[in-house]
C-alpha cells in the first residue's frame, strides 16, 4: 500500500468514527461475532500458515493463536453490554445534590503493531479490544511472518477499511504511520522499538500501551515439587522455541538440589520432543536465520548440559541448558528469547534477589516452592508485571488477569476487561440538581462558610 493511498483510508477513518456508528455497542458486538465466525473458518489455513513460517505444532497454534483468541472475544462479547454502560459511583457531599458515573467511550482511531512470535493472537487481542470499545483500527505485524500476514489478510478483508485496517510493509511505513496523529497506540515488541514509538508518540501526545519483554527469572527453591517443576518449566520454556515473551529467561536453581532437578529437566525435555527435536513434529523453529544465528552465538558460554545442536540454514536450534553460567556472563545481559536457558546455582535466597536486581524489572516471574512464605516474601521482593507460583507462562491464559509489563517491560494492561478500558477513555461524569442550588461555594466567603466548608470536607 503506498502513502497516498493510506492518507486517503486514514481520512476515511476519521470521517467514518465521527458518524458515531461505532458508538453503537450492538454494532460492535455483531463486528466481534463476525470477526470470531471468520478465526474458526478460517482456522486450517492458520495452522497452515503457522507451520510454514516456524514450523508451529497444531497443538500450538489452537493454545497460543486461534482459540486462544477466541476465548478472549467470547468475554469481549458476554460481557460488552455490561462494561460499555455507565458505572455509577458515589457523590462527594460538596456536590450534593448531584449524581456521578464514569462513561467509557472510545479513543477514536488507534493504531496497533504487532510483532512475530505469535503473530495472530498478539495483533487480534487488541483489535478486538478496540473493537469492543468503538474504535477504529490501523494495524500493522511483522513482515517476518509473510504466511501468517496472507491469512490475518483474508479475515480482515470482509471488513470496511473505514473499520478495520491492515497494513502490510516494509518498518518505513510502521515510521510513517507513527506520524500519524492517531489516538492511540498499542504497540508489541522489544523495549528498543518501544522507545522510538514511546517518542513518536510523546510529538503528538497520545497516549501508549507498551506491551515489551525482559530477563525473567525463575526460581527453583531446594523445597520445591521438582518433578512438577521440571515438566512446567520445560514447558514454558520450549513453548514457541523460547520465542515468548514471558518465557523463563534463566534458571536459579538451589545448590542442594540443582544436579538431581538437572537431570529431571533433561529428562523431560527428552520425553517431550525425543532424542532429536529437529524431528519432532511438537518443536517449533526460530523465525529466521538470523535470529537461529544469535542463539548460536550464546553456546560459547557455560556448561552445555543439553542441546547445543544447530541447523542454521533450516532454522533449528535445539532445546538447550547450559550450566555454570554466572551474573555477569553476556547471556545474562540481554534477553534471550530462544531455547537456551542458563542456570545459576544459588546458596540462600539473598543471592537470588541480588541476581535478580542486577536486571531491569520483567515481564514475568517465577518460583517454584511449597512454602507460602516464602512464595509470598518472593512476590513482594520482585518487581515484575506478572508473576507464577509453582507454573510458567499459564498465568497469560487467563482473560480474567490483566496482562502487562512494569518500567522497561512496558506499560499498560489487557486482556479481558482491561482489553476494553485499555481502548476507553474512561469519562468521569456529573450531573448536577438544577432543584436547589446552595449558596455555600459562592462568595462572599464568610466565616460562617469557612467553618461549613470544614465540616464538609472533613
């Protein structure tokens, strides 16, 4: 699509929210259920599409993707009437007699970028978050997925581009359209790309919800159930080939119990994807070869315990544990995103909290432990935007969590009610009693006020 051709679109959209027809919640909710008829008829070729740009499993692509989405539009569709009407609450006694609500109505025209590693539920979650609150939609994935582009392509073209628009191309047009005085913008991917959309967006003050990543650690006390622990953690970690943004980032593990889990992980990693995973049909592959190149380049570091193998050329890397990592090691100064996980051993838990420190706060964090007060002092001694007790990565699948980040792994919430206060301008109203009118608040101001303003404003 050139320039030209989306001002003339972008323009349409504006004049097309003005109408008010978006304001009208069965409209919305009659968009959301055609947009979920054509997810699930379009579903086969989703997978299709998915396993041609990383060799997704189908088992994947159904909890990750498509029905993933479809249990997030079915609360957007139960509960829209209910959300988009107007929350009464109390009236301030200064007020009186008045009555007070808050009124959520939409931004107008949002913009949306996506990234690659789960291309379809991370551009639909909040398209249909938008939708639900009445806006209209500009979005844009990465082009790093041409497949999965071919398919989101065909479901949104039995929309109006006055409604809904995807645009595909090149990141010069993800520049050009952050020019664009939109009214909000949601934006998915790495803190650096996060930065330059934060300051794009600072020129023409709309307000951003960054959804990034980070070094999430995960925790495996010496009280842990490590056979629980190994399978959950392998798990979380292999999902996607550890190209997940909430995905264990590195492992402490306590000293008394590190060999003995070791082994239970291997093991598990085994009996999940076989002696080799590059022929297992239930391991995905990096999304390029670049990307196979980097997890490459982490393999000079540590003790490999696991994995270690490569195939570049078809995107391969196993799943990997590489052992007698330390803080300071370059594997421990960047995210990883890929099936490499490094341990660190700890002796008590002021370690793990100095380990974990020594990184910017993370989109997620894990322990693993039997004991309350010790998960509860690690919840509160952790800055992180989401958190697991005893699991990994399940706390996402929940619509009725709010999913976000804190400090450099974003900002901003969604997923269930927070999909559709995130796209609402929350409008505080009052409507004031036009039956009296008490003379209090107008000057003169008298003594007799005075000591009447303090009684009310106690």
């Amino acid at each position: 699509m050139d320039k030209i051709g989306l001002e003339k679109i972008l323009a349409s959209q504006k004049s097309f929210f003005a109408s008010g027809k978006t304001l009208d919640v069965d409209y919305r909710i009659s968009n959301l259920k055609k947009l979920r008829l054509l997810i699930m008829s379009h579903e086969d070729e989703l997978r299709d599409a998915l396993y041609k740009d990383f060799r997704k499993p189908y088992f994947e692509v159904l909890g990750t993707e498509s029905r993933y989405a479809v249990a997030e539009i079915n609360v957007l569709i139960r509960k829209l009437r209910k959300w988009s009407g107007r929350q009464r609450v109390r009236t301030s006694i200064v007020n009186f007699p008045a009555r007070s609500y808050i009124q959520p109505q939409p931004y107008g025209q949002v913009l949306i970028i996506a990234p690659w590693n789960y291309p379809f539920q991370l551009s639909m979650i909040p398209v249909m978050g938008a939708l639900a609150a009445g806006n209209c939609v500009v979005f844009k994935v990465s082009q790093k997925v041409p497949n999965t582009l071919e398919v989101i392509s065909k479901i949104i073209s039995h929309f109006p581009k006055e409604l809904i628009l995807f645009v595909k191309g090149e990141h010069s047009l993800s520049d050009y359209l952050l020019d664009f005085p939109f009214d909000k913008i949601f934006f998915t991917g790495s803190p650096a790309v996060g930065k330059k959309v934060m300051i794009k967006a600072a020129e023409n003050l709309t307000p951003v919800t960054l959804e990034l990543g980070g070094k999430n650690p995960c925790v495996v006390a010496a009280d842990a159930k490590l056979t629980f622990a190994a399978k959950r953690i392998a798990s979380g970690k292999f999902l996607n080939a550890g190209q997940t943004c909430i995905a264990p980032d590195y492992l402490l593990v306590d000293s008394k119990v590190k060999d003995r889990f070791l082994e239970l992980l291997v093991n598990e990693i085994k009996s999940f994807y076989g002696n080799d995973a590059s022929r297992s049909p239930d391991y995905c592959s990096m999304v390029n070869i670049a990307k196979t190149k980097r997890m490459e380049s982490f393999l000079g570091e540590g003790d490999i315990i696991t994995g270690g193998v490569t195939d570049v050329d078809n995107c391969f890397m196993a799943p990997t544990i590489i052992d007698g990592i330390r803080p300071e090691d370059p594997i421990m100064q960047e995210e990883i995103f890929g099936p490499v996980l490094p341990v660190i051993p700890f002796n008590n838990f002021s370690e793990v909290y100095s380990v974990i420190s020594r990184n910017p706060k993370s989109l997620a964090a894990y322990i693993f432990t039997t004991s309350n007060r010790l998960a509860g002092e690690f919840l509160s001694r952790t800055q992180s935007g989401s958190a697991a007790v005893n699991d990994t990565v399940m706390q996402i699948a929940s619509p009725h969590l709010p999913f976000g980040g804190i400090g450099p792994s974003g900002m901003g919430r969604y997923h269930g009610r927070e999909s559709f206060e995130t796209f609402s301008n929350m409008k505080s109203v009052m409507e004031k009693s036009n039956l009296i009118d008490l003379p209090v608040r107008y000057p003169p101001y008298t003594p007799l006020k005075e000591k009447i303003l303090k009684l009310l404003m106690r």
